[in-house]
C-alpha cells in the first residue's frame, strides 16, 4: 500500500476484517460492562445483531454476529417475561490486562540517547577528580538527553505506556503516533499519542511494518453515512483522507474541507504531510504477541483473551452468579397462617407487617388437629458457598494460567523473607511472558523514538542552555528487571566470581549495582583501588614513580 486506500473498498480494508470481527468480544469482556456483553453475545446467539451500547468498531451501537451462534454461552442466555437480568460479572479480564501492563511497565523503562562520547579521561581539576571520564557523554549527548527526557515527561510517557500495554493484552495491539500543532496550546514540541487496535491498520511486507493507518468517525447520521477521517504513517509521510461511506464500505474520498475535523490539515498535492524527509515511520503497532492461533497469517497480534479464555471467563460468570441467587434464595422467611393475615379494604388483600410488636390472640387449633400448629414458621435454605467459592478461584486460575500468566498467590504474605529466586519459581508463567512481550514493544518503542527526536529536531530546533542546536541521535530502550534481586544475593554472586578469578574489579562493580552505567561504575573502581593503596595507573611505568621495564621486582 502506498498513500491513501482507494476509493469503493471494503470496510475494515481487505486482512483486517477477520482480526476486527472478534475485537467487539474481547472489548465487552474489557469493559465488564453487562449491557455489552448481553449484546454482544446476544445478538450473536440469535444469529442477527442487536442494538448496545456504542463502541469505537460500531458507533451506532448495533452489535453484529459476525463469529457465529454462541447459544450455550451464559451471556447469550436471555431474561424471559418481566423477570429482572440477574446476571453478574467478576471483573478477571480486567484483572488480566492490568496485570500485563504493570508486568511491563511498572518499573520505569531505561530511555537513553546514543550519542558522542569522551575517548579518553579528561584532566583532573584542584580536587584531583577527572573532569569528564572515558565512555562518558559529551555535552552535546547530554543536552540531548535532557531534551528527551523533558518532552517524554511532558508527554506522560511512562502513563501512557501502562494504558496501551493495558488495552493491547484485551484486543491484541496497540499503535503510537507522534504528532505536533504548530497552532494549538502545545506548539513548542512533538507529541506521542495512543491509538488502540480498534481504530489502527498496520501494513506488513514480509513480516516487517511499513505503515501504520489510523482512523476515527468524524460523523455518523441517521441516514447510516459515515464519514472516516484516515490517517496513513508511511515513509517518513502522514497522509490525510476524508471518506464518505457505510458500515461496510470505505466509500469516497472528499476533500478535507467537508469537515470540521480536517479542514484545517495543510497537506501537500498528495495529501501528505511530510515529517522526515530521509524517511523512516513516524508511527507504530506493537503486537502484543504472536503468532495468532485465531488466524496465523495475522501479523497485528493477538490477545490475551483467546477463545478458550473467553469461555472460561463465561463460566466464571455464570458461577457467580449462580452462587449470589443461592445466596438470595437462601434468606430466612416466614411462613404465616392465614389467621395472622390482616385484611384491608375491599380490592386491597391481606397484609401482615413484619415490624409489628405486639399481636393479638388468636385462637389456633391444637397441634394434633388439622391445621393446628403455630402460625408462623421459619424456613432457610442451606447455602453452599464455600463450594461455590473453590470453583470459582479454580476457574479464575485457570483463566490466568490460559492467558499466560501465573496463577499464584502473592507470596511473602506469612511473614518470611522471600529471595529473588524464590519469586521467580513462583511467578515463573509471569516472567515468561513478560519476556516475550518484550521482544516485541523493545524495538519499536526504539525505533519510534529515534523518529521522535529526529522531528522535534526537524520542525523545533531546540536548544541548549548554551543556545547551540541539539543534535538528533538514535535512542536505546531497555527495560527494568521485574523482579530486583537483594544486595545480599548479588553480594554473594561477586564473592565466588572474585574467589574463582572470573572477574575484574570492573565486573565485580557492575554486577552488585546493575543499575549503574560505565562511567559511575568506573569512578567506583578507582576508588576502590585508591583505598587498597593502588597507584594511579596514569602515573605507573616509565613515566611515573613506580616499577618500570628491567627495573625487576
């Protein structure tokens, strides 16, 4: 695909409409939110579609059957009568997507520009410190670090990425685009926005993203016309379309000045804009795993709620809810004769007040006699919750276990320490995961990052403190480990390195303080070897006072 789509297509765009047909599912099972996912599944198991709340993928709120009939699934099943709908939800699919957004990105990613460094030490200054090291960045990596990391905080990056991570595991992806507006409240910087996977279509050649578009309904009349705005991310270009069509179909490309939503896009004869003029993608969708067992050729991403975890999350509903109905079906109530009947006026029946203190007599026949007895009698039935209650935690761990995750108990909760070691045993499905989930955000957060700098640069020209133009580097993303192990175990960990001789100073530095760069872990070794009474090695040799060549030892 280059530029815009033509006009007449099908809608979604031709490879996008079997991975957008489930997305409706998955989203009902996100929101939590009965009245879609009665809708969802509803109108599913008539074979039909049926009128819900709105979403991104139907903004009239009409719910199609596109997947098939699902007429054994607990919310397919409808409230017959007057009766009210009873069913509940336990909110394990949220739990889900939270839980792989915090694995990913609760601890705070590692953003660093790869820019110029000093070849060698500097000078020493009066206090005998080098005034730069080897390794370390030049003023000009400094200043465009700087840079990044203010408009990043700017951007609420680290926020935004937990929201993205969040809405990928439930519908499979998630897309980032940089943007800018010269002429609104924030003109003096780029910006990186979300787009969740029911509004994006990534363009793949050979396994390898080319182009993102993006697109939203801009209007949406009563007649069924719909209006599309299509934003396509290709080639260091954004272009812009505005499209006139249905449900189903693209329909045609107007001009941009039919809507308000676009009228204001300067764009070129192509309708582009163009961001970078040496290329390269200006935009991103990040699979949140592969391959796709739903369709293999898929190469957006797939969600964590499958359809195997989908169906355990029904069940989990239906469950519950049968155990609240046994709960309310087992509330105490009175069995009242007759006799203690109060009647009412003409047309008004009988009542009995519950709250009533004091009671009249009342002539009962015996107990042996038919009909005698006490008038009013208690009747309870027995609950079985505790039963109810292991099925219900049997059936959330295995939805967790589907999805990829582990199914443990938080551990260090009976007052013991817990190792590092011991807390990736337990959460062994966790890490797993996480790692994969990684290979796929790592590059293409690098990858959209340098583009990042590269248009700040390009349509900014920020400068340092010194007024000299920041320079645009590459960018390298690493991520945190989930689990950070204690200084004692890394302690030991240097011990036997040091006892076996399998390790420099260096290495033994690095591997206590894992957070540390070359240049801190550098100024530790020369401390370490200033306090063992080593000597400079700048000044030992022929040059300096120490043992020289043939001076022997």
């Amino acid at each position: 695909m280059s530029g815009l789509p033509a006009n007449g297509q099908p809608w979604p765009l031709s490879g996008n409409a079997e991975r957008y047909a489930r997305m409706p599912r998955q989203d009902a099972w996100y929101s939590g939110d009965p009245a879609r996912l009665a809708a969802v599944y509803g109108g599913a198991a008539a074979g039909g579609s049926s009128n819900g709340p709105p979403t991104t993928l139907n903004p009239s709120g009409t719910v199609k059957a596109v997947i098939g009939a699902v007429r054994s699934a607990f919310w397919a099943s409808r409230s017959t009568g007057e009766e009210a709908d009873t069913r509940l939800h336990l909110p394990t699919p949220e739990d889900i997507a939270r839980h792989s957004a915090r694995l990913l990105f609760s601890e705070r990613l590692n953003v660093r520009v790869i820019g110029p460094v000093h070849e060698a030490d500097g000078p020493k200054d009066a206090a005998g410190e080098f005034t730069f090291r080897k390794g370390g960045p030049k003023p000009e990596t400094v200043a465009a670090q700087a840079r990044l990391d203010k408009i990043l905080g700017l951007c609420k990056f680290d926020a935004l990425l937990l929201a993205a991570a969040e809405i990928s595991s439930a519908l499979g992806s998630t897309g980032l685009r940089i943007a800018f507006n010269k002429d609104g409240p924030i003109s003096d910087r780029p910006m990186i926005a979300r787009v969740d996977a029911d509004a994006t279509l990534p363009v793949y050649s050979w396994g390898q993203l080319v182009g993102v578009m993006f697109w939203q309904v801009v209007l949406h009349d009563a007649n069924g016309v719909i209006w599309r705005h299509i934003e396509m991310h290709e080639g260091g270009k954004v272009y812009h379309g505005l499209y006139k069509g249905d449900n189903g179909t693209l329909g045609d490309r107007q001009e941009l000045t039919a809507n308000a939503a676009t009228e204001r896009l300067k764009v070129d004869a192509e309708g582009a804009i163009t961001l970078l003029r040496d290329g390269g993608l200006t935009a991103t969708s990040i699979p949140n795993m592969l391959p796709d067992p739903m369709d293999r050729r898929n190469n957006a991403g797939r969600s964590d709620f499958t359809p195997t975890v989908m169906g355990l999350f029904d069940t989990i509903d239906r469950v519950f809810t049968q155990m609240m109905d046994s709960i309310e079906d087992a509330k105490s109530r009175l069995l009242v004769s007759e006799s203690m009947l109060e009647k009412g006026k003409p047309g008004q029946g009988k009542t009995f007040d519950q709250n009533q203190r004091i009671f009249t007599s009342l002539k009962v026949p015996p107990p042996e006699k038919e009909g005698g007895g006490l008038p009013i009698e208690k009747v309870q039935f027995e609950m079985h919750v505790q039963e109810y209650l292991q099925a219900i935690d049997w059936l959330v761990r295995q939805a967790i276990q589907a999805a990829g995750y582990s199914p443990g108990t938080d551990v260090g909760t009976a007052g013991r320490d817990v190792t590092a070691t011991e807390i990736l045993d337990d959460k062994a499905d966790d890490m797993a995961t996480r790692d994969v989930k990684i290979r796929y955000w790592q590059p293409e957060l690098q990858a959209l990052l340098t583009s990042f700098v590269a248009v700040d640069v390009a349509e900014f020209a920020p400068r340092d403190e010194t007024g000299k133009l920041i320079q645009a580097y590459p960018v390298e993303v690493t991520f945190a480990d989930a689990i950070q192990p204690a200084k004692l175990e890394l302690a030991t960990v240097a011990k036997a390195l040091k006892e076996a001789g399998a390790a420099s100073i260096f290495s033994l530095v690095s591997t206590v303080n894992p957070e540390w760069d070359a240049t801190t872990i550098g100024i530790e070794v020369d401390r370490i070897l200033e306090e063992a009474g080593f000597v400079d090695p700048a000044t030992f040799g022929m040059a300096g006072a120490g043992v020289g060549p043939g001076d022997g030892v």
